[in-house]
C-alpha cells in the first residue's frame, strides 16, 4: 500500500472514530476495535516521562480485550453511573496524521487530539498524541492497537474514553 | 445542652455537637463550605501536626528528590549520597523562590532558578552566587542559609511523615492502633511494600472531607457504584479471568464486618472477605500463613479501608490503593492516588494487582469517578443554606458502637478507643466520629495557642 492510501485510509478511520465517540454510537464505535485490540492511555512517572509498561506500572486505563471496552461502553449506557449523568457534550478533533506504516495488512499512523467538552455549564479539554496500529480485515480496517498520550493528566475529577 | 452553631459558643463548639449517651453527633454544614473553618484546619489540623508525605520508594535511589506539601507549604524530599532521606521547605533563604521546580528526578543539587544559590541534597547551601563580591554585613555572614529543615520528619516502614511544628509527640505515639493496619500492608511481603510506578493526579470540587469520611463508607456503595457491582457480577457468572471485588463482599449482609476509631483521629473499616482467591495475594496465602500466622494472613485478605489522619488513606481490597488529600480550598481538592504492592511479587500477581487498581480506583476507573461526581453533587447540595444546618450523616450505627476494643480488636491485638462490629448491612457511620474529636481538638488547641496573654 502506498503511503498515500495509507494515510487516506487511516484518517478516514480516525475521523470515523471521532464522530462516533461525539455522536454516541457506541456499539458502531466498538465495532471499529479487533476482538484482541490493545487499548492503551499510558499514566505518567514525573513531568517528563510516562510508563512504557502496562504490566509493571500502572497506566491510566488498560486493556487488551474489546469486551473491556463493551464494559465500559455498557456502564454509560446504563443510567447508573453519576459520573456520565448526563454525559458530557463532546467534540473530537484529529489532526497532524502521519504514516509510520504502510503495510498491506497493517497500517501505524501517529496523530494529535484534542477533545474539548462541556459537562455541567463548564467547558474544559483533553489533548494529546495518538498511536494507532490498524489491521485488515477482509476489506474492512480495524483498530489493533490504540494508545492514548494524555499531555494534561492533571485530572479534573474524571477522564474516561468518551474525552480522548 | 447548647444548639449547635450557637454564636455564643467557642469553635470549634460551634460547629460539633457530641453527646454519645444523648445518640448526638451532629456536625455543621458549615464545617464543609466556610471558609473561614477552611483557614483554621489548614493553619491548626494541618500545619502544626504529623502529616503523610509520601513513601520512600517514591525515591528509591540516592540523589533522587520529590515535592510535596504539608497543608499549603510546600516541601521537599532529597535522598542524599548515602541514601538518607532529608525534609526541607521548598523555599530559598535568598529571595523565597522554589529552589525546586519539579515534582521528582534525580540530581545532586538544587540550583536555585532566580539568583542561583546551590543547596546539596542534605539543604546545605554550597553556593552563594558571587558571595566574597557582595559586601555583606556581618548579619549576613551568620545568617543561616541551608534550606529550611521540617521541625520533625519521620519514618514509618517507609511511610514518611513531617510536621512543621516540632512540639508534637513522636511519630509512632502519633499513629498510635493506626500503625497495626500499616504493618499489615507492610508485612504482606518480606522485602516490605513498594508504590508501584506511575501515578495519578486529580482534583474534584469539593471540600477535602468528602474523601476523608467516603474512604471508610460502605453505605454509599450499593448506590454509588451499581454499574461497577453490575460489572463484577457480569464478569463472575460469565467465568471472566478478569476478577476484582467481588460483589458478595458488598451486598450479602450478613457478612461480618466491623469498624474502629483510634486516637488521634484514624479510623478503619474491615469486611470479610467472601472469595479471597480473587486476590493477587491469596497466590501467596501458604507461605504468607507460614510467615505472619492465619490470623494475620486472613486479615490481610479482607476488605479493609482506613484513615491515618488527616491526609492518608488505604483502601485494601482487591488490590491497595494509597490516596494522599490536598485540601486546595474549603470547595477544591487534589487527589494523589498511588497503587501500592508487596516488593518482589510474582510477575502474574502483580500484573492482576495493577490492572485490578485501574479498573476500580483510578480516576479513570470504574468507580472512583462516581465517588468524585457524589462529593461534588454534596458541595452543590450544601449551598442551599436554608435547609437544616445540621446534616444526618453521622449517626448510622450509633447504638451499636462500644467503648474500647471488642472481640475481634482483642483477636488481632489492637486498641482502639471505639469499636463497632456485625452485619456488614449496618454501614456504620460512627467511623467518622473519630477524626471530627480530632479535628476539634486540634482546632480548639490551635486557637487557644494564638490567643496572646
Ligand atoms: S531567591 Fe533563590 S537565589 Fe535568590
Ligand atoms: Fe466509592
């Protein structure tokens, strides 16, 4: 695959998954992670370094199975968690995409976020870098590996994978 | 007896009615949303007693440092050459900056960044940039110019404690039954216990005590915290590998439980524990037996959360969670929240440890952002002025409490000055009396010490 399908590819599947986090399509969210996907928001050691191993330090949030993330998807949904009652408006933007990879089958992209949302007459934003690791699947593209750099980990009172 | 806020009474009076015989315990509103009361505990509950700083394997190597604070001062910690742990203010004797910028590292000196004194990791100055060109009177020359030392620093099996006051009583009377469940967490592992790497920083806005009493309540769990129970459910009867709490720790009631104050203002709850297998540590249960005796091992296996006040909390369950509070202002609080594992763990406990933390404690967990969304809904509650003053959280289990130890104080040797104990569905509150007696103490000590004769 040349780089530059790599990249239309790739974004086209970023922006995907941006819109469907803001329009609440979870299970079509969900849809666009591999059953064995890696996902990923490292924690930090200090100002200068995060953690580089999910089994050995503790992360932010990790899994490396989808059914984790459906876990997590089922409690927004469920009207029994204060903490997404009511959800946060959210607005996802993506920009700065680049192709690490442009494999037949595997394509690794490096990207920037920023999500900005509105919870309770107050506005406030995350934002960071993304790493992506999609995988074919038939003609289909999906999410492997997905890890979260949250550059303002000072946390206010909550962080979930709806704001990032 | 006086109604309480009473402006004829002293404070802390005022804010804090305790009459056990009368089944009284009635504490303020205002005690979470004035001010003014937010002043005095950082100057008289903070400022002038034992508070937590941090764990000395926060700083593992020589040379390596940490900021941090007591109430609103900040201090900072330096492993010096020889591996021993100094504790300074945070504050240049030149011109007041912050000879340290960061939150940790590794370095020999602190450079100061305004005019460039040097302090080696002991707080001596080594330099003082172009002193012999200064002209200097000699009130200079005798002045001291280390980096202020902490009045007292002490250390608890690696837990690290300062006060800026040097009149407090030494650290271990300070702890006092508070030190057993420390030893607990301690001995789980006979290389001692390590805060595994990689932090979390949050702040919430609301006033620091939310989280001082939430720590030790099992009577919001049930409501704050359904879509997790439902979670741990899902996964048990679906045979998930990816156990953590389980739930019949929470919702059988008829599991035994029991709660303790202590002096100084610690407390502690204990659930046993239905299905302790679900627990990295119970893969150690044999020679953790063998080392410590059942009784201690089977105590290490239970749910047990506790307070050593004012500023350090643990959640033992599943896994263990270390929380230092940082009362920011009387309605905004940070939140250090640290995983904390017996040293040389197998690779697979500790692997189920940390993920076990993510999932439940982190604030990006499953559970924790519940409780931080709970404390912020009360600071918004507690505006409403015009509803009684005196809030009604402070009185479940109120007859079942005794004085001293009961039998499973006596059990496991400790002594606390109450104890309550029996169905887990009792969800005591009492466990809170304890730091609000110190709390006044404190404060009421505080004040007396700043009336001038
Ligand atoms: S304030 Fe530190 S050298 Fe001047
Ligand atoms: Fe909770």
């Amino acid at each position: 695959m040349s780089p530059e399908q790599a990249l239309a590819t790739g974004s086209a599947l970023l922006y995907r998954q941006a819109r469907l986090l803001d329009e609440r399509r979870w299970q079509d969210w969900l849809d666009l992670f591999t059953e064995d996907c890696e996902y990923w928001v490292p924690a930090w050691l200090s100002e200068q370094r995060q953690t580089e191993d999910p089994n050995t330090q503790v992360s932010l949030i990790y899994y490396d199975l989808r059914s984790r993330l459906a876990d997590r998807v089922w409690r927004v949904q469920s009207g029994t968690s204060v903490a997404s009652d009511p959800m946060p408006r959210t607005c996802h933007a993506i920009t700065n995409i680049q192709v690490d990879e442009a494999g037949d089958d595997a394509i690794r992209l490096f990207a920037v976020f920023r999500v900005d949302y509105h919870w309770r007459a107050q506005s406030q934003a995350y934002f960071g870098h993304y790493q992506h690791t999609l995988r074919r699947d038939g003609t289909d593209w999906r999410i492997a590996r997905q890890k979260i750099s949250v550059l303002n980990d000072y946390i206010p009172t909550l962080l979930d994978f709806y704001l990032v | 007896m006086n109604a309480i806020h009473d402006s004829a009474l002293p404070v802390p009076e005022r804010y804090l009615r305790d009459d056990p015989a009368a089944g009284v315990f009635d504490v303020h509103r205002d005690v979470y949303r004035d001010p003014a009361l937010f002043e005095l505990e950082m100057r008289h509950v903070f400022e002038r007693h034992w508070v937590f700083l941090a764990h000395e394997t926060q700083l593992p190597k020589p040379l390596d440092y940490l900021a941090t604070w007591i109430g609103r001062q900040p201090v900072l910690l330096h492993r010096d050459d020889k591996g021993k742990i100094g504790a300074f203010l945070n504050v240049c004797p030149h011109k007041g900056a912050a000879v340290c910028q960061s939150e940790s590292g590794n370095r020999k000196f602190h450079v100061c960044p305004y005019h460039g004194w040097t302090f080696d990791a002991r707080g001596n100055c080594v330099l003082v940039k172009d002193r012999a060109q200064g002209a200097y009177p000699a009130h200079f020359e005798q002045a001291d110019t280390r980096l202020p030392p902490l009045a007292r620093f002490g250390n608890y099996r690696g837990f690290l404690f300062g006060s800026l006051n040097p009149d407090v009583p030494p650290l271990e009377e300070h702890l006092a039954g508070i030190s057993a469940f420390l030893d607990m967490i301690v001995d789980q592992s006979e290389h001692g216990t390590e805060v595994i790497p990689g932090r979390s920083y949050y702040t919430y806005d609301a006033n620091w005590k939310m989280q001082l009493e939430n720590c030790l309540d099992a009577y919001h769990l049930t409501s704050t915290h359904p879509s997790f129970i439902n979670i741990a459910a899902s996964r048990a009867s679906g045979g998930s590998s990816f156990r953590n709490i389980d739930i019949a720790d929470f919702v059988d009631p008829a599991i035994p439980s029991g709660s303790y104050t202590f002096a100084n203002g610690h407390g502690a709850i204990w659930i046993h524990t239905a299905n302790p297998e679900v627990r990295p540590l119970y893969r150690q249960y044999d020679a953790l037996k063998a080392r410590v005796g059942q009784q201690r091992a089977d105590m290490m296996l239970k749910t047990i959360n506790f307070t050593v006040f004012p500023n350090l909390q643990f959640s033992c369950n599943a896994c263990i969670q270390m929380r230092v509070m940082r009362p920011l202002a009387v309605d905004r609080t940070e939140m250090r929240s640290y995983c904390i594992g017996p040293k040389g763990e197998p690779a697979d406990q500790r692997k189920l440890r940390i993920h076990q933390f993510e999932d439940f404690f982190n604030p990006t967990g499953l559970a924790t952002p519940d409780d931080s969304r709970v404390y912020e809904s009360v600071q918004m509650g507690l505006r409403a002025r015009s509803a009684p003053a005196v809030g009604l959280g402070h009185l479940r289990g109120l007859r079942q409490v005794i004085q001293g130890p009961d039998e499973f104080a006596r059990e496991i040797g400790i002594t606390p000055l109450t104890s309550s104990s029996g169905r887990s569905d009792v969800q005591d509150e009492t466990v809170f009396h304890g730091s609000y007696r110190e709390w006044a103490r404190r404060i009421k000590a505080g004040l007396a010490s700043e009336v001038t004769p």
